[in-house]
C-alpha cells in the first residue's frame, strides 16, 4: 500500500502546479514538542487570493513559533533544485526568513536506487542557489538497513559536512527500522489515512528516541476527527504531524480546509 501510495504521489508531481512544500506547526504537547506537519503542492506565490504561501507567513507571524519546516521542492517531475536557480523562491526564502519559518529543500532517491552522485549534486545546488535552508528532506528512502549505512549513511554525512546541524529528513513509512535513525534527525514512519493511523501501534524500538524525530502523514482525515487523530498520532508518539482533510490526489495541492482549526488545536 505504501509504496502505491509513493509511485502516485510522485506521478502527481508531473501535475501543473510548478512547486511544492512541506511545512510543520509546532506545538507543545505537555512537556514534549509536537509538530503538525502539513503537505501542499503550490506555486510560489505571493499576496494573490488563496495563496497557500501566504496563508503559511501569515500563521507564523500571528502564532509565533507555529510554523516548523517548509520543504521545497523546484523540480516537480523528479524533486530537487531544479536546473538552475529560480528567483521566484530566491524572493520566497527571504520571505520566509524573515517570518522565521526554516526551509528544508528535498532531494529524491529512487528508494536508494538513484545515483549517489547525483543526489549529490542536487544537494550541492540546493545550499549553493539557496544558502538560507536549514536542511534537506529525503523522499522515496529504502528501508534495508545495509542500504541505509551505505547510501543514506554517506548522504547523512555529506549534508552534515555541508552544514553541521542540518535537519535531515528520511522519508521512508511503515517498513523503516530503527538502523535508519543512525542516518537522519527525523524519519517520516507513518503515511496512511486516518483509520490506519487509529489502528496503528508504532514498533517497540521508537521507545528508545523522542517524538521528535518521528512523523506521520495522515490524509482523509474529516473535521469531526481532527481532534481525536490529532491525540492519537501524538499517542503514536509523533513528534511531527501532517493531519489534512484532503485525500491522496489532492493531499499535496491544498491546504486543509480546518488550517484555522488545526492551529488552534496546536496551541491549546
């Protein structure tokens, strides 16, 4: 199922909205910090009706330290930097350092298939067009563990080198083993619709590492509920959050339509 899901999400990217992110609300969840973190596909825009871009700045200004990351990503068709800079999010990043929501930029893998040089470069590209990320995020990572010393150890190394507190990102789901932590601050090890997430038990070995450095992706997720899988995800011991009322088609183009709500969840 989760790997379906990747190959759709991926065929999405092909789609004529020219640019992605990936953000997270902080919040305080008793005396562990929590982040609900939020995936949209939107063009770079600014001060135009609807634009998601806006809505994110806006949030942060209001609530501060609501906004955690925003994950861009250029090149849709593959993700990455693209093949050149492009000044549209030159204009955003400053944009967002001056709302303090840090950027990560993300860079695809192919589930360790991919070239390792490439990715390379790409991450080469990212700190060199846009110096101000605070990160990378790795999509589509392979969840064996000899893969994961090799490849993403390697990967882990390089950004670290680049940048010696990068948050680096591991996007891997239900399959990720405790070996990938070794190669990551955070790994996405959860990405399903809400009910899954109600039946969900996150494996033992979690137990030996914060919240902080796991997060679930839930879609589908109706108003009504919001609340009851906002508390079960943190049950789960997520300590990052995307909770969208938009399905798997739609769940990476539109901000869910409860942004006020989940907010105000985030604070209470």
């Amino acid at each position: 199922v989760l790997s379906s899901f990747l190959s759709f999400k991926h065929t999405m990217r092909t789609s004529v909205l020219a640019y992605t992110f990936i953000f997270a609300i902080l919040c305080s969840q008793g005396s562990e910090a929590t982040q609900i973190s939020l995936v949209a596909f939107f063009t770079a825009c600014y001060n135009t009706p609807g634009c998601g871009w806006d809505q994110l700045f806006k949030a942060q200004m209001a609530h501060d330290g609501a906004i955690g990351y925003a994950v861009i990503v250029p090149d849709t068709d593959i993700g990455g930097p693209g093949k050149a800079v492009d000044p549209n999010f030159v204009s955003l990043l400053s944009r967002a350092k001056t709302s303090h929501v840090p950027i990560l930029g993300l860079v695809n893998t192919a589930a360790g298939v991919r070239n390792i040089s490439d990715v390379k470069i790409d991450i080469d590209n990212f700190y060199k067009w846009y110096p101000s990320i605070s990160g990378i995020y790795i999509d589509e990572v392979d969840s064996n563990c000899e893969i994961t010393a090799d490849y993403y150890g390697d990967l882990w190394n390089y950004i670290r080198a680049r940048q010696d507190n990068a948050t680096v990102v591991l996007e891997i789901g239900i399959l990720a083993r405790e070996c990938s932590m070794n190669a990551s601050t955070i790994i996405v090890i959860f990405e399903s619709y809400y009910y899954d997430e109600m039946a969900y038990s996150p494996p033992a070995w979690t137990e030996n590492y914060p919240p902080e450095r796991f997060w679930h992706l839930i879609f589908g997720t109706p108003l009504r509920l919001l609340d009851r899988t906002f508390k079960k995800a943190v049950e789960n011991r997520a300590g990052h959050l995307l909770i969208t009322d938009q399905d798997i088609v739609d769940m990476n183009e539109i901000l869910p339509t409860y942004l006020d709500e989940l907010v105000s969840l985030v604070e209470a």
